[in-house]
C-alpha cells in the first residue's frame, strides 16, 4: 500500500513538473518584443526572422523608383487593391495617401507585416480595428516586400499632390 501511495505521488509531481517545463519552453520558442506604441505596450511575435529594431524608425526623404515599382506591382497582387486606395478615397479599409503624415515608418512596416499583432495590442490599430469593422489579414509580407510597398505608397501619395489627373 504505501509502496503504491510513493509511486503515484512520485508520477503527479514528475508530471507537473514536466508540464511547467514545457509551457517555460514554449515562452521561450516564441521570441516577442515589447514596443511602446503609444500608451500601450505592443508584443509582437518576431519568431520569422526579422527584428523590430531593425525596422528603420523614419520614413525615407525620397521614394526609390524601382522599389516603388515593385511596391506598386505587391500591391496589386497581394491583395492591397481591394482595400485600400492611395489617393482615391476609403474602400474596405483607409485611404493611403497620408499615412506618412499619421504614422511612422516602422509603425506602418508593423501594421504590414503583423496586422494580426498590432490589431490585438496596439491601441491606434485596435481603434482602426473599431471604426472600419474588418481584420486587416496577415499578406505574409517579408519586411523588402513591405518596404516596396511603402515606398510605393511615397509615391503615389506625392503624385497625388503634383497631379490631380493621376488615379
Ligand atoms: C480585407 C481587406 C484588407 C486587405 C486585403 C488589406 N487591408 Fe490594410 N487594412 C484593412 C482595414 C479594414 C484596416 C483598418 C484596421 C484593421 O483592420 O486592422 C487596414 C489598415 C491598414 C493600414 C493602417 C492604415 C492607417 O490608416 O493607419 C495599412 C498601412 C494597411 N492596411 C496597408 C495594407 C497593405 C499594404 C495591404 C496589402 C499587403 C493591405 N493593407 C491589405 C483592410 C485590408
């Protein structure tokens, strides 16, 4: 009797044991940064290979022309057309145009590349989360692709100042 009572006692605790390593492990595995975005804290999960830090903070002076191209070329093709325009007014989700003048660079990077993230714990996205009533998805962007895209929209958010025939 008591050999038994030893035994089963030894197997909880090993299994508990067990299954707090394996939740320690799992925080582990999922390497997330803390960022202050505005007065909340942002964690975004970074586990795909790039790094917030490494996201440039500002918005470049000028666009690149070749990377605005193939920008212009991802946002057709990923699925950015159907929500939004840059210039031409709210579709499903907002207008482009001045994102450079109500959000920073890594802030937009972030939105790209993590909308999911940034939906849950930002509190500017959960707000736009809010007013426009539909979950950006995840495009499963690289941070080149999402750089080309902004420079696109660089672009175009100048044109639209300079040339009012432009779409
Ligand atoms: C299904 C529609 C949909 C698709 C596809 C989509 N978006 Fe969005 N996007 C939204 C909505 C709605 C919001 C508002 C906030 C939210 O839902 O997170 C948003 C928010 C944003 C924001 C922040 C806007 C701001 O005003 O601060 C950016 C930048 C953005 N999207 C860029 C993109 C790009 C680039 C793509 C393509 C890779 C894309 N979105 C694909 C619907 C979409």
């Amino acid at each position: 009797m008591r050999v038994w009572r030893v035994i089963v006692s030894v197997a909880v605790v090993g299994v508990g044991a067990l299954v707090i390593l394996y939740f320690f492990m799992e925080r582990l595995e999922r390497k997330t940064v803390r960022l202050e975005f505005n007065e909340e804290p942002a964690v975004v999960d970074t586990s795909d290979n790039w790094r917030v830090e490494d996201l440039p903070e500002r918005w470049p002076e000028f666009f690149n022309d070749s990377l605005a191209a193939l920008g212009e070329e991802l946002f057709a093709t990923r699925g950015c057309r159907v929500c939004h325009t840059v210039g031409g007014g709210d579709l499903v989700g907002p207008d482009l145009a001045n994102l450079r003048k109500r959000a920073t660079y890594r802030w937009s990077l972030l939105m790209l590349l993590k909308p999911d993230s940034m939906q849950q714990y930002d509190s500017t996205a959960r707000r736009l989360l809010k007013e426009y009533g539909v979950q950006m998805p995840n495009q499963k962007l690289t941070p080149q692709e999402a750089e080309a895209i902004l420079h696109y929209v660089l672009k175009g958010g100048r044109n639209q100042n300079s040339n009012s025939s432009g779409r």
